[in-house]
C-alpha cells in the first residue's frame, strides 16, 4: 500500500498566528469589494437571474461581435441596463436582463426578449445570430430562492454544533462550526474577488465545502480525542500536532483525488458549470486550512481558558496542565 509522509513531526500550530494574518486580510479585501459595489449602487455579489428574477439569453453569432457594437444594439431596442458578457468562446454572448416595475410578469419578459432578438437579428440578419437558451425567473421566487439558501446554510451549522456535542462534546462543536463559518465566509470573499456568478449551483458547491471542510475536521478531532485518551505525558499543543501529523497522509490522498476531479471540470466541463468549479477548487485548500489553523487553534484556546475537569477526561486534564505548566515556564525564562 502507498504511504505519503508516513511519521512526519511538523509544527503545524507554530504558525497559526501568520495563518489567521492571512485568512483576515482575504476576509477584509472580499469585504473591500463589497462596500465598493453597494457604494456603486450595484449588488454586493453577481446573483444569477435565478436570485435576481428577470430574463437571460444565451446567443450564438456567425462572426464575432463588437462588444459596444453588441450594447448599442441591446440598448436601442429598450434595455440599456442589460448585462452582456462573453459566454466561453468569442462567438457566445450572454444578455442577462433584471426585472423592474412593469416587467414584473412572465408574458412581458417574454416580449423582452422578442424585441431583443428581433433587434439581434435586424442588425446582424437572421443566420447571423441564434438564440440557444432563454430563461425566465419572477422576482418572487428569486427572493426565495435566496431565503431558502441563506437558511440551510444555517441549518448546517446548528447540525454540526449538535452532532459534534454529542459526539464528541461542546468545546468540539464550538470549535468546528467557527471552521465552517470561516470556510463560508472565506469562500464567498473568494467568490467576490473572482467576481463569480451566485447560482443554485454555486450555493450547492458552498454547502458541498461545508460538508467537505466538516468531514475533514472531524477526522483530526477523532484522532486528537483518541490520544487524548492514552494519558500520554503531553502539551494539548503536541497531541493537536501529533494528531495533524497521524491523518496527513490520508489528508494528502484525499484532497489531491479531489482537487484532479475539480481542476478537471474547471478546464473541460464548460462555462455554466465553472463557478461550481472555481467554488469546489477553493474550498479543498480552505477546507483544510481551517480544519488545522482556525479548529485547531481555536480548540486549543478552549481547552486552555475552559479547562475540563478530572472527571470528565483525565487524559485531557493531564494534557491541559502540561500545557499550561509549559506556559508557565516559558513565561519565567522569557522574564
């Protein structure tokens, strides 16, 4: 069987410090650009027409368009604040238009995009451009949709606090949720910086990270609890390394298999699945960053302000004095 740094000894928490230094000042640029956009008047984040409600068109030219010559054309015809980007190759164009007032129903977003597609074809004639897709969302549904989202989202979070303080116990679960609103959050800064479209398909990839940076953390606190229980002679600090270390190899495994999937679909699958992608791809890398730098840390911080008492696991009330009799004495030495 292939083994991947098998009995490695890395001090992974000697450095959570310059690791928090970091996932903050990511955390405050996605906040950055936030502020910026509702400064601008804009929404915060790039919601899909599924969010937003209005109508999107998916068109195909014969010879590729001039982009202010493409938004001339889309503005005579009435929709001046319509949305167009390129769709892949320099042939496809998206035309995404949002509801406002009046145009409130399905009948005359249908008559939107009749009267943007009879002015495609006026201008560029009727085999020069094709219209591959239409879609249609009402506002009240898009609103929703956004509910329903933000709330299990939410609901994942309360699951994990209380599976994790049944199975293991509350310092546990404080300690994973915080990972996994972290992950949430550093995925949706990640999402405003790339300036990705938020579709149903994007939530689901945020709660597929969710799930994913969960099992991942889960699996380190399992093992820290196992040697807790062995009542070795150790600092929390060390059975936390130690703990990080014994999983690395199946860590290693793991997330290199599922990074190869997402990298894969990033490059082949197509620009509708690519947000799901990008989302996918970033939450490995933040799904683990948080299962050692922000659960790890953070459990520590717990155990050492909240100690437990003997009675509730004398492997781990040993580990908490060692740790703080280690504290103590590097406090002395550094005087």
């Amino acid at each position: 069987m292939l083994r991947i740094l098998h009995g490695t000894n890395y001090d992974f928490i000697k450095f959570w410090r310059v690791m928090v230094a970091i996932t903050i000042a990511f955390i405050a640029l996605g906040v950055g650009l936030v502020g910026l956009r509702l400064a601008g008047g804009r929404a915060p984040v790039n919601y899909s027409i599924e969010f937003t409600g209005g109508t999107l068109m998916q068109v195909q030219f014969a010879q590729p368009p001039q982009g202010d010559e493409l938004r001339a054309v889309i503005s005579a015809a009435g929709f001046s604040s319509a949305e167009i980007q390129q769709f892949g190759s320099p042939l496809e164009y998206t035309v995404r238009v949002r509801l406002e007032g009046q145009q409130e129903t399905a009948a005359t977003t249908d008559s939107a995009r009749t009267q943007i597609q009879r002015a495609l074809k006026a201008k560029y004639g009727n085999d020069g451009v094709t219209v591959r897709r239409g879609e249609f969302v009402g506002p009240r549904v898009g609103d929703e949709l956004r509910r329903n989202a933000i709330i299990a989202i939410l609901i994942s979070f309360a699951v994990t606090l209380i599976y994790l303080a049944v199975r293991f116990e509350w310092r546990f679960g404080v300690a994973a949720v915080a990972a996994t609103a972290h992950d949430t959050i550093t995925t949706i800064a990640f999402i405003t910086v790339m300036h990705l479209e938020v579709s149903l398909t994007v939530v689901a990839a945020i709660l597929t990270v969710i799930g994913y940076s969960l099992n991942d953390t889960i699996i380190i606190f399992d093992r820290v609890r196992e040697n807790l229980r062995k009542q070795r002679r150790e600092s929390l600090r060390d059975v936390l390394n130690r703990s990080i270390n014994e999983t690395l190899p199946r860590s290693i495994m793991t997330h290199a298999t599922t990074l190869a999937a997402t990298v894969a679909l990033l490059l082949f699958a197509g620009e509708v699945i690519r947000p799901f992608s990008w989302v996918m791809t970033f939450g490995i890398f933040t799904g683990t960053f948080s299962s050692v730098y922000v659960a790890g840390a953070l459990l520590l911080y717990i155990e050492y302000r909240w100690p437990r008492s003997d009675g509730e696991n004398k492997g781990t009330s040993r580990a908490l004095a060692e740790d703080r009799k280690k504290k103590e004495a590097d406090s002395v030495a550094a005087r």
